[in-house]
C-alpha cells in the first residue's frame, strides 16, 4: 500500500516541465490499479498524448488481436490472472514487437533484468515523477523515429552479409546460416550496429543510446546502463545459440563494451 501510495503522490505533485514535442504519440497502459492508471492517463492526455486503458493483461492482448496499435505501451507487472511478463511474452510470441516499458512498484533488479530479458525496452519504477516518466517516453520514441529515418537516409533495403549472418533492414530480419534468428526490433538494431562496425569496439554507453537514445539517464546509478546492455547481449547470444550452439561472433572487452567479430 505504502509503494502504490508514493506512486500516486509522485504523479499529482510533480507536473511535467513544458509540453512533450513527441506528444501526439498512442500511449497505452496496462494496469489494475485504478487510480494510478486514471491519474497517469489524464496527466498523459494533458500533455497531447492519445491514451488508451486497460485494467487487465488479457484486455489489451484482445485489442492487440482485434488490430488495435499504439506507439509504445506502460505496463505493470503484478496483475491478477496474467502479470505483466506473461502478456509481454505473448505479444512477443505473436510476432509483436511494440517498445514495452515496465511501469511498477516490482523495483528490484531482478525483475528489471527479467523484464530486459522477455523484451521490454525500459523498467521504470512507479514511484518516479510524471517528469521522469515522460522524459523516459520521449527519448524512447525519439530513437524509434530517429532509427526510422536513418534507415531511410542509409538505403535501408540494402542487406547486410557478414560470414554466415544476413540482414534485411527493410524488413527488419536477421538470418544466421540461412535460417531466420527470431528478434525483435531493438535486438535487430543492435546486431546491426555491431555487424556493420565489424571489428570495432563499441562501448556499453554507445549500445545503450541506440535503444534509449543519446544521455538517457538510468534508474540505477551513472554505470545502470551496463547491466541493461549486458541482458540486451545475453538474449541476442541465446537466439544465435538456439540455432547454432558455437556461435561466437559477440565478443565482449571487459569494461568497456562488445564487438562483432567476423574474418570475412
């Protein structure tokens, strides 16, 4: 009680500093408690966003079966009958790959990691103001735009061949000795940032702003962000793996960050 009682005080006394440039974007929040959904609703529709409700995970999977969409999704973990990592899974098992944040009093790290690890594109505590909330939005959506329009600046229906790896940026497909490696979009852009710098050491910090976009300030201290790219990492090993279990072509440069390594 005390946890959701400093959620709901963070959002009625903190106001979002300025209107949000990116907020005409479709919001949809998944959650059971009432009050807190209501109030984060209005105060997202008060700063131009388009908000949908649900109460329930099983709701908003109906209206993701019906064709309904949005931009990004807020999501709360303990929910009755499916929580939070359940629906994520079965929008990512059917394919959807809608940018997820986690919205919840769950503050603990592991479930921050398990939330990375189903692929969810942020974790946010509920207790943080509605001003960090939306910040956390809009950089999100910035990187979803952004990364659209750099594909369109850089040929994106050009694919990419490294070794045995494939890549169709037009599609957004990944193949590993010819058979199709099953990411999701954020896992596709950041093989894509490795492969085609093949080589080069890319730094945690330089992985981190491809999904959260340039000085994106993290939940858990000025080093968060590593453990956030070290869960990005492991899932994207386990897809290769789950097709081909030598893969080894990620390589990681202790404290600093990953390259690709590929000889051909």
């Amino acid at each position: 009680m005390k946890q959701k009682s400093a959620a709901l005080t963070a959002l009625r006394t903190e106001p979002v500093q300025g209107k949000d440039s990116l907020a005409s974007g479709r919001v949809v929040i998944v959650d059971d408690d009432e009050a807190f959904r209501e109030i984060l609703g209005f105060n997202l529709s008060d700063e131009g966003y388009h908000v949908t409700e649900f109460r329930n995970g099983q709701e908003f999977l109906d209206y993701l079966g019906e064709g309904g969409d949005a931009d990004i999704v807020l999501l709360d973990w303990k929910m009755p009958e499916k929580n939070g990592l359940e629906v994520l899974r079965e929008m990512r098992g059917a394919g959807n790959d809608l940018p997820v944040v986690f919205l919840t009093v769950m503050s603990d790290e592991m479930y921050e990691e398990a939330a990375l690890a189903g692929g969810a594109v942020d974790f946010v505590d509920k207790s943080r103001s509605l001003t960090i909330i939306t910040r956390r939005m809009r950089l999100i959506l910035e990187g979803i735009k952004g990364a659209a329009s750099a594909d369109v600046n850089e040929n994106s229906g050009d694919v990419v061949i490294r070794g045995e790896l494939e890549l169709r940026p037009d599609i957004g497909r990944a193949f590993w000795k010819g058979e199709r490696v099953e990411l999701t979009l954020t896992e596709f852009d950041i093989v894509k940032l490795m492969a085609t710098r093949n080589g080069e050491d890319l730094t945690y910090r330089q992985i981190y702003d491809l999904v959260h976009g340039a000085n994106f300030a993290v939940g858990y201290g000025a080093e968060g962000y590593r453990a956030n790219v070290r869960s990005f990492i492991k899932r994207i090993r386990q897809k290769f793996r789950d097709i081909d279990p030598q893969f080894n072509k990620i390589e990681n440069y202790p404290g600093f960050g990953y390259r690709w390594v590929e000889g051909n």
